[in-house]
C-alpha cells in the first residue's frame, strides 16, 4: 500500500482570498486528487483560508491544526463542528531547538509551532513574497526579514520533516535487476526534464529573492515547484543539492537528537570527533542553521558514527576538537566528504534516539 502524504500549507498572515486563489489552488487541488492530507497553523491569512478551503474540499479527519496553549481553548471553541467531524488539534507545548533565539517570547513559540507542523508533514505547500514585492506592498514601512514562511521552507530543506517514502514495486526476485534496469531506461527521459524545469525554478526563484521583477510566465512556473517535486519523487529520484560554503555556529539546546543509520556504501565510518552545530549555504542561496543537543554535545567524542541518507542536503559536520564559538560569532569547519544525513530533534516525532 502506498503510503499517505501530508502537507503542511502556511503562508502570509496579510494574504487575501486572490494572493490564496493564485499561489495555492492549484498546488493543494493536486495534493487532493492524490488524496494527501493536510497540517496548518492557527494563524491568520493562509492558515485560516486554507483550512477554511479544505474543510469544503475533505473530509475533517483529513486536515490537522497545531495551536498553542494560550489558543488552543478558542480554537477548539470556533472548529467544534468540525473536530466534531474529525478535524485533528494539535496542542504544541514543546520548545525545539530551530527556534531562532533571537525572536523574543510570543514568536518563539510560533515557530516552535511551525516546526511541529514541520515534523509532522512529509512537503510544504508556501508560498512568501519576494523583497521587491514586500516593498511595493508595505512601502516606507517594508524591512528586510525572514518570515515564518521562508523558515519553513529552510527547516524542510534542511531535511527535517517526515521522510518520503520511496517509490517500490512488488516484483519476482529473478527479475530484481532486469526489472530495475527496464524501469530506469523508461524514466531516464522523464526524470530529465523534471528536474531541468526544478532547476530552472531555482533560478527563477534566485533572482525573485534578489529583488528582480518576474513576468506572469516566470511567476507560474515557479508556483509549479511543489508539483514537480511530487512527480519527481513518483519516479524515484529527487534533486540535489550541493555544498558551496560551511560555517560552524555556536550550539543551541534540543532534547534529543536521533541515531544516525547508515545509507552509504561504507557500513560504518569512525569519526572520534565532537558532534556540532553547522550552518550552511546551499547552491541555489537558501540557508539553515540546525541544532545538535548540548546534552550529547558534552559527552565529548561520538565513535562509531555513521551516515543517514534520508535527505539529500548536508547538514553535519565532524570536527576533531572542534571549537564552539560563542552566540553570534561563527569559525570555519571542514566538511567530511560522504556525509548525507537527515536530521530530526523532537521530543514526540520518531526515530531512535541517543538520551
């Protein structure tokens, strides 16, 4: 049986019903004819025009709300009707690590939130507004930021997230090999010009985030970026990306990181080295900056380390003797070749974990 995707759709609290109408219909009718489900938040904008589209589109047991304590009651209160249908609530009551601790209380929390619906979602349907667009919208008072939406995008790229399931077919072990080999030659083509056209909407999305105006064409391709991925992921591959520039940050607290599984050709790699905190930039401009528990920090050397290839972006870094600067200073770190790992710190989502 196939397994069941879930998205996690977010967005702009100032979004209208049009902005919603043009960026997001398309995506999240494609994800309703594949008979995927559905996270959202509790905010304004997108959170509450989604869900209010999806409760006309699904049944309620298909779509989940995270909340925060302080509106988890007022929540409940306005979708009783639909939990009473089977409308999921989600009450967040945990910190994570992603949080950026330079936000203060009220957003702490709100990201938090973000990275539960992370965590509980195999792909993101968002969309958020370009620097130019920001300022043509907000004039004098536009400011450079990062938005939520953005941070989710960077925590899913840096491989946080439900994994997805790779594509399998039930067929005779004699014709293992042939049946892969045919397989391959009839996607080569296909698989190709899927990711061509990803490429292509990095670019695109490159240049958008450096403030150059798109035109309506350029616009619509790059809102087919979700859609394509899928399709992508029906074939069995997914792009990747590469590393073009490392830099070790000063750790922040989690409560507890998973074990790494080997997915490389070696069984097992000896690292004799501190596990930390890296942040990265990837090729087509985005950033992140995981965390590592502080808790496993401490206990000095991690032997017998190995790789978990469930992500195709490099997120850790080995380092003997490594040092940890301090908040807001950063030092150089080398990257050990070989090292794919998908990463997940959470107190309530799966995974084997080092205590």
């Amino acid at each position: 049986m196939q397994q069941e995707l879930i998205a996690f759709v977010s967005g702009p609290l100032d979004a209208s019903w049009d902005y919603f109408s043009e960026h997001y219909l398309t995506t999240i009718d494609t994800a309703i004819v594949n008979n995927h489900s559905f996270v959202v938040g509790d905010s304004k904008g997108i959170d509450t025009l989604a869900l209010e589209y999806l409760l006309t589109r699904v049944p309620a047991t298909k779509v989940t709300v995270f909340t925060l304590p302080r509106q988890a009651a007022s929540v409940r209160k306005r979708l009783a009707d639909h939990v009473a249908r089977g409308l999921g609530i989600v009450v967040v009551t945990e910190r994570h690590a992603l949080s950026d601790t330079s936000l203060d209380a009220a957003n702490f929390l709100h990201e938090d939130r973000d990275f539960c619906c992370t965590a509980a979602s195999h792909y993101d349907i968002l969309r958020y507004r370009s620097d130019s667009e920001a300022k043509l919208l907000y004039g004098a008072r536009w400011r450079p930021r990062i938005s939520g939406t953005e941070r989710n995008e960077r925590r899913r790229n840096a491989g946080f997230g439900l994994p997805l399931p790779t594509p399998t077919a039930q067929i005779n072990q004699s014709d293992a090999l042939a049946g892969e080999e045919k397989e391959d030659k009839k996607c080569v083509k296909e698989i190709r010009i899927l990711q061509r056209k990803i490429k292509e909407i990095y670019a695109l999305q490159f240049r958008q985030n450096n403030g150059m105006v798109l035109e309506a064409n350029q616009l619509q391709k790059i809102s087919k970026l979700v859609s394509l991925k899928l399709e992508l992921l029906k074939l069995g591959k997914q792009e990747k990306h590469e590393i073009q520039e490392l830099t070790v940050w000063s750790p922040v607290i989690s409560r507890k990181i998973p074990v790494l599984e080997s997915a490389l050709s070696e069984k097992s790699r000896q690292f004799g080295a501190d596990l930390i905190t890296a942040g990265y930039k990837l090729n087509d401009g985005t950033h992140c900056h995981p965390g590592i528990s502080k808790k496993v920090l401490l206990q000095g050397k991690i032997n017998n380390a190995t790789a978990f290839s469930q992500s195709n972006v490099y997120i850790i870094a080995y380092l003997p003797n490594a040092y940890h600067p301090g908040p807001g200073r950063q030092s150089s770190c080398k990257l050990y070749s070989g090292i794919v790992p998908s990463l997940y710190i959470s107190n309530s989502y799966f995974g084997s974990y080092i205590e």
